[in-house]
C-alpha cells in the first residue's frame, strides 16, 4: 500500500474518508490533519498542494455553500494533480453516524 496523507474538516469527515480510501484505493493513511473546520482546510489548501509533490494528499471537505466540486475548487484555487485528491461531499454527514 502507498502511505498518504489525510486533511479533513472534523471528525465525520475523518471516518467517511478513512472508509473512502479503505474501499476504494490502494492507500494508507499515515496522518490526518485539520479536524478544525473547512476554514483551515481552505486556509491551508495551498500548503496541502506543495507538500503533495513528496506525499499525496486526501483531502475532504463539504459543500456547504458551494453548488458543485468545481466551485469550491475554483474558489480555493485548488490544483488536482496526480498526488493531491481533493473531494467535495454532502454525503458524508448526511449518510454516516
């Protein structure tokens, strides 16, 4: 399995990503960051992305005020690349618990 990195908003978000990539990748999560709300995840989208070239990057937020993914990605002017993958869900707190 190839080691990854997680970076969540909070606690749901850490177990639905951890089935998410449990499922269906051939991942293994070494650390999750965040757990402190989508403002830090938005904050530090950037840093995620430049740190991504040495690890990848699983990163999961809610669209809570975004009507699509690709909103939310043009607003955090995120950057998918082969080593960062950056998911946008209203399932997660919806459908887990």
């Amino acid at each position: 399995m190839k080691p990854c990195l997680l970076a969540v908003e909070d606690e749901v978000s850490e177990i639905a990503a951890r089935q998410m990539i449990e499922i269906y990748s051939h991942l293994q999560v070494l650390e999750c960051y965040g757990k402190k709300g989508f403002g830090y995840l938005k904050a530090n989208i950037s840093k995620f992305q430049r740190a991504s070239r040495q690890m990848p990057y699983f990163v999961l937020t809610d669209l809570d005020q975004y009507p699509c993914a690709t909103a939310l990605k043009e607003d955090w002017k995120i950057v998918s690349t082969p080593s960062i993958l950056c998911f946008a869900s209203r399932f997660a707190q919806s459908n887990l618990g």
